[in-house]
C-alpha cells in the first residue's frame, strides 16, 4: 500500500511524501538513530590528553621548522649574491625568505597557544594515573614556556621530521 506523491508546486523538487501506515515508524526510527549520536559521552581525558601533547610536539617540530628553513635560505641567498646570480633569480629567493619569516611569528603563536590549552588542561582535568603523556605535557609546558618565550628544542618522537 505504499504510494509515493510527489510534492506540491511551491515545495522543492527534492522531497517525496510517503502516505502509508509506516510513515510514522520510520521518522522516529530516523529520530532516535539521530538522538544516539548525539548523546556520545564526553571523550576519554586520556585521549584528550594524548591528542593535545602531540599537537604540541608537531607544533614545536613545525616552529623548529621555519626557523631552520629561514637560516638555511638567509645562507642560500648570500652564497647566490656572492655568486653574482641573476638579480631577478634573488629578487625572488628574498621573497621566498620573506614567506618563511612570516611564518615564524605565526608558528610560535600557534605553539603558544597549544601549550597554553594542554597546561589548562592539565591543571584542570583530573587524571586518575600517572601516564606517559602527562610526563610529557609536563616537559613540554616547561620546555616551551621558559620566561614565556618559546625555546627552540628538539622534540623526540617516532614520526619522521619533515
């Protein structure tokens, strides 16, 4: 006994109407099935932690990053000037070293804020043991946040660097 209607004029062509006796069951099926994702219990602080402590480590790899990559490009640049290289071919690495200069400031303050979050977070949450992420969140939070400016280190992870 299922028939589908199409839907009036002033509605859009997309939508059907189905007039039958299950119409009812199917939309609190959809209803429910929509209630059960949405009522996920809040996610593990472990994983939280976990999650936030290698956001850091990525963050303070990519800060790392830059400010090698604007060394090694300052030492490029000089060596093409010494060279006698082609002023255009200059003009356009000192444009290159311009991006990657730009991109410290940017990096540092993203890492800034990261650890900002993962010492909030720390200090916040309750986690019942002691964890090998939390021994890093606290390394991390000291390394970087010594005299609230951020330290250039390395960071020891299995992850291959960039």
């Amino acid at each position: 006994n299922r028939r589908i209607v199409p839907p009036p004029a002033k509605r859009p062509v997309k939508s059907f109407v189905l007039h039958n006796n299950d119409s009812l069951h199917s939309s609190l099926a959809i209803t429910s099935t929509m209630s059960r994702r949405s009522n996920k219990s809040a996610p593990d602080p472990e994983k939280q932690l976990m999650i936030k402590v290698n956001a850091c480590k990525r963050l303070l790899k990519e800060a790392d990053y830059y400010k090698r990559e604007t060394k090694e490009n300052e030492e490029k640049l000089q060596m093409m000037k010494d060279d006698g290289k082609d002023p255009y071919d200059i003009k356009k690495f000192e444009e290159v070293l311009g991006e990657s200069c730009m991109m410290i400031p940017d990096s540092e303050r993203r890492l800034k804020e990261s650890v900002e979050d993962l010492s909030i977070f720390v200090d916040t949450t309750n986690l019942e043991q002691e964890s090998g992420y939390l021994e890093q969140a606290r390394d991390l939070i000291k390394q970087t946040t010594l005299g609230g400016v951020v330290q250039e280190t390395q960071v020891e992870d299995d992850a291959e660097t960039f």
